[in-house]
RNA sequence: GCCCUCGUAGCUCAGGGGAUAGAGCACCGGCCUCCUAAGCCGGGUGUCGGAGGUUCGAAUCCUCCCGAGGGCGCCA
C-alpha cells in the first residue's frame, strides 16, 4: 500500500470519528515542504455542511491521528490546512515493506485487455520526424499500463489500403508496364521479388504523388486502381503485396533503431473482408444511408448544440475510407482478439475523425457501452522556428537521420568535455547512440502529449540540466555505486531511519512512485512520469552528494543506504523503461 | 462561420480547486586529498493573455473577448 493511501486511510477513519465523510480525509504530498511533508485540506470543504468552524475541525481530526505511531508531528495551519509530518522510522519501515511486496508500492489492478494503436506508418515511405512523438508516446503508454497489471498489445496499425496504394500501382505500371501485373488476362503465377526495393519505393512515392496532384487524369486512374485493389484485382493485390512486404521490413528496422515494438503488425487492409458483410448490415438496418452517391453514417444526436459531420462510409464509386476501415478494425479488434479498451495514439488533428467513428461505433452496435474507445492525441514536432520540422533544404526529415545526428552530436559534446576519455572508441560509440536516444526521448517525453513542442537537439542533448543525458548519468552513478558496494563485500541490507535531510527527502520521492504511475495511466500521459524520474535523480544527486555512502563508518547504515540505493535504481530503471529509455552501464 | 487545442519568468516548458505559482536554460558566485563534477550549493525574476462569474479558496471550473495553431463529406 502506498505512504498516501495508508495516511489517508488513518485520517479519513479521524474525519469518520468526528462525525465526517470519510472523503474530506484524503491526503496529499505538501506544497510547502519547509513545513510539513504532507497535507490534508479536508477541514475546509467540509466545514460548511457540517456548520462548524474548518479549525475546530481540523483539531479535532490532528487530536485523533496524533495518537498514531506513524506520525511525528500534525499541526493546522492558515484557514485550516493540516500538516503532517511522519516519522522517520516509519518512512523506512514504510519503504522496507514496500521492498518486500515488490511492485516498487504499486496496488495489484484488475487487468484489462487493452490495445494501443500508434505508429500508423504509410507503406512505401520511410519514417520521418512525424513518426516519433505517436511512436514513444505509444510506447510509452503501452508499457505503462502493462506495468500496472493490464493485458496490452501493442498495434503498428499500417497505413496500407488507401488512395496512395492506388497511386503507387499506376506509377510502377508507367514506369515498368512489361509487368504482369497489369496484365489482366495473366493467369499468373506473379514473381516471387518484389519488382521494387524498398529505396526505390521510397522515391516513386513521392513522385507518383505529385503526377496525380498534377494531372487529373493520372489521379483518376490511380482512384480506379485503389478500388480494384479493393476490390481483390489480382495482379494489383501481388503487386501491392510486394509494396507491403519491403516497406515493413524497413519500417520495422526505423522502429528498431528507436526501440519501439509492436506486438501486432496489423494495417488496414487486413479488415478488408470484413468490410462488405458490414456495410451490408449497416445499410440493412437503417444506420447507413445514401447522400450524393455516398454511402453516410449520422452521428450527430439531439444533444448536440453544434453540427457534427457524418461518417463517410462508402465513396460514391463504391471504394471505403479509412472511417469504413476504422470501424472494422474495431470491430475485429472486439471480436478477433477480445479488446475492451483501444487507444490511439494519432494525431490529435485527426480528434473529429476519431470522434465519427466512435460514434458511429457506438450508434450502430459495434461497441457496445462496455468497450472504452480513446483518443490520446498527440501534439506535433515543430522546428527551433515554431513550424513544422524539416532539414535544411526544407525536405521532411527522417527519423533515421534524427537519430544519426543525436548520436553525432552526443559524440562531439563528450568529445569537446573529453568524457569516457579513457573508453575503448566501441563504448564510447554505444554510448554516444543511448545518449542521444535518451535525449530526444526525454525531450519530447517531458512535454504534455498534446501540445506541439519545439525541437532543440542541442537542448535535449545537453549534459547540463532536465535532460535525458542527465537521467543516464544518475543512473550510472547508482550502479556504479552498487558495483563498488559489491566489490568491498557489502550487500543492500534494510532500510535504516534517515537522518539527513537529503536522505529523508529521497524517501519521500520514492513514497510518491505508486500515485505518479496512476496519475500519468489515467491521464496516458508519459510527461509525469518524465517529470518524477528528473525529480528522482535530483533527490538521489542530492542525497549522494550529502551522504557518503561506502565510507560511512556505521555499518548498519551503509548496508541500509546500499539498500537505499539499489531500490532507487530500480524505481529509476522501471521509469526509465516505462518511458523507453535505456541506461549504459557507465558513461 | 462552427468546433478543438493552446496563451504561465528573457528562452523552452511543467503544474491534480488549496497556503508564498515551479523546473531547466541563460547570467553571477561557490564546491573535487572522498562512491563518475554529464554532479551539488547559493543568488531574481511573473498583470499565470484580458474581463466577468462559481467557490471559504481559481493558473486550474464556467461565460465572453483578444491572440496563435489546428480541424470541418467522399485524402489519411
């Protein structure tokens, strides 16, 4: 149980016999540490219906939890703020059995069969700087709620079934019309090599994309074929296959270098049969309509007080839409893999797309009230001029070369403050890569999910201040540590009482990680977390610095600060993990 | 026009109805015979965009206004 359920617990039941609501005992860390560790502002509130004074309350309540063993020291303060401080034998007794239960004070969860939808890559393009915020937010919530108990899958969800797919097909046939697969009366069967690698995709994308922005006939063409791909046009779909297969091997090869996973490589073509029966029962039951030759779903209600787009489900040539696509894998992810929960980590630019398709979803039955359907919308990744990132010629720049250049510049930083000097040039290079993954992570990690941020590599690669490479360093020095401890034989032994200010301070922080990992899971918001692990290794550098630990003559006390130590670096390590973050072993 | 998000220190950003609104950077000054100085300590900064409202209490909730960005039927 965590150090703010159990004082809560204790001064809800002093609320309860003063004649209170349990409710007005909720406790919380103190927003003035100089005079407590902890507060309770229950008196407050709870004063007006009672008819008494908020004072006289929160006497009454001190009066009751002061008997306790655990605390040192409650007082009222101002209008009627609470102010409770523990005792300092409890706080390590505390953190001790918070050790021996594991789960770093977590409380066991109820799971919960829950998808997390993000990456969303095209085929035939390569990641570029759009991909990474949906990618390790995504991540991040996923091993976020994994951690806390819950069944979680992660889905890639590839862009694979739309218009460009269409454009793709006529640009390859003008490009290469001596292929089969344009060929209707070819019996097959189609070549076993994709006719294109996967470089040369990345460069008819572009190209195929611009032809149709330029000639309408060529765009009406590439429409057709979009549908007749739809439609299972077999030289189309072998060709299509071929598209797929290269572009996921190298797009899982860009979420490798990022160390993001999925669990299912799934896209949007893969709900493609489900399509027709469900259109069909739609139309059947009244949920669909006819509108300009286009199939619609209404989703605006009468509670609405504005007007709210309907759903597009069919073109008027009959070909779906990603709202149709939407729709069947939700309803696929229900049925086919028993999800209750589906979050997407998309764009928040996209929230109206999403809003239309939950409600249709809901509307017509394909979830039902218990399925939990969520957008978290992310924010976008802006240039150090406030508009949307891109290289110097003003291209969209990969995510590889991102990460090229967060290592490069990693590297010259420890270069210039000739760092890991004495490291073989291997380490230093691995070194140089974590560093500056932890860098662009954290960097974008410790801004809120939804806003847009500026992107300053030289920021986030800074060895100086609320960075990525910060979190690394105390990392290293706790293992390092650990290592030393181990080397002169002593072992992490039970948590002693603090006695320093700094070491009190850090058993406090570390009290704080069950209600962090529950605020950043309801809000899927991975910026907490990124906050309370730079607050962690703060409060361990301060400790560090004030408490000497392998020459502490005290034995008793080095072997519980060993232990002290050990527990801190796995709390930092599990954050580090939940944001995606990984630590060498020295640096 | 309607809808969504945002507006907080010089800069980049946190902030959960509670007390005196925070962090990092930048700037100045200290600390390595000692576990990694990529560290620590000290030093000052605010009409929380504006105006009303709800509340014992508002950066936080509500309304309006101003400003920025985004979205709005057959793209994804």
């Amino acid at each position: 149980m965590s150090l703010l359920t159990e004082l809560t617990d204790l001064v809800s039941q002093a609320f309860v016999d003063a004649g209170l609501d349990a409710s007005y005992g909720e406790v919380v860390v103190s927003q003035r540490p100089e005079l407590a560790q902890f507060q309770c502002n229950g008196a407050l509130p709870a004063a007006k219906p009672a008819g008494r004074n908020p004072r006289g309350i929160a006497q009454d309540v001190i009066d009751r939890i002061e008997q306790d063993n655990r605390i040192e020291a409650a007082s009222i303060a101002g209008p009627g703020f609470i102010n409770i401080t523990v005792t300092d034998t409890s706080l390590a007794t505390h953190l001790q059995s918070t050790i021996a239960v594991g789960r770093l004070g977590l409380p066991e969860v109820e799971p919960r069969s829950i998808l997390v939808d993000y990456g969303g890559p095209n085929v035939a393009k390569p990641l570029h700087v759009g991909h990474l915020r949906p990618a390790i937010i995504g991540e991040s919530i996923k091993r976020l709620l994994r951690f806390q108990g819950h069944d979680v899958v992660g889905d890639v969800h590839l862009g694979d079934w739309g218009t460009p797919m269409g454009q793709l097909i006529v640009e390859v046939e003008a490009r290469m019309p001596e292929l089969p697969y344009f060929d209707e009366a070819f019996t097959g069967p189609y070549p076993q090599e994709s006719p294109v690698t996967i470089d040369e995709l990345e460069e008819i994308y572009p190209a195929a994309s611009q032809r149709c922005r330029d000639n309408p006939d060529v765009a009406e063409r590439a429409r057709k074929a979009t549908l007749e791909l739809q439609n299972g046009r077999p030289g189309y779909r072998a060709l299509w296959q071929h598209f797929r297969n290269v572009s996921i091997e190298a797009i899982k090869e860009n979420y490798d270098e990022l160390g993001v996973e999925f669990d299912l490589w799934k896209g949007e073509s893969d709900i493609n049969d489900l399509l027709a029966p469900l259109i069909e029962r739609l139309v059947a039951q009244g949920y669909a309509e006819e509108s300009d030759g286009s199939l619609i779903i209404r989703v605006q209600t009468d509670d609405d007080n504005r007007d709210v787009p309907p759903l597009i489900l069919t073109k008027s040539d009959g070909a779906t839409l990603y709202a149709t696509w939407d729709l069947a894998t939700i309803q696929d992810r229900i049925e086919s893999l028993g999800i209750v929960e589906m979050i997407y980590v998309v764009d928040v630019r996209q929230s109206l797309h999403f809003e239309q398709v939950f409600r249709a979803a809901r509307i017509t039955g394909i979830a039902g009230p218990e399925i939990v359907l969520e957008h978290a919308g992310n924010g976008t990744v802006n240039g150090p001029n406030g508009k949307p990132f891109q290289t110097r010629t003003g291209g969209v720049k990969t995510l590889r070369s991102m990460l090229e250049d967060a290592a490069a510049l990693s590297l010259s930083k420890m270069d210039a403050r000739d760092l890991a000097a004495g490291y073989p040039q291997e380490e230093r290079l691995s070194i140089a890569h974590l560093v500056g993954l932890a860098a662009v992570k954290f960097g974008d990690l410790s801004n809120h999910r939804e806003s847009n941020y500026i992107f300053d590599m030289d920021r986030f690669t800074s060895f100086d201040g609320k960075t990525g490479p910060y979190l690394l360093y105390g990392t290293v020095r706790m293992s390092s540590l650990l290592r030393n401890a181990k080397e002169i034989g002593v072992s992490p032994g039970e948590i002693v009482p603090p006695t320093h200010e700094a070491e009190r301070a850090l058993l406090l922080e570390l009290a704080r990680f069950p209600e962090v990992i529950e605020r950043a899971a309801e809000l899927r918001a991975p910026n907490h977390i990124a906050e309370f692990a730079y607050e962690l290794v703060a409060a361990y550098n301060r400790f560090y610095e004030a408490c000497h630990v392998l020459t502490e003559e005290d034995t008793g006390r080095r072997a519980g600060w060993v232990g002290l130590v050990a527990h801190t670096r796995d709390a930092l390590g599990r954050l580090l993990d939940i944001l995606g973050i990984e630590a060498p072993e020295r640096m």
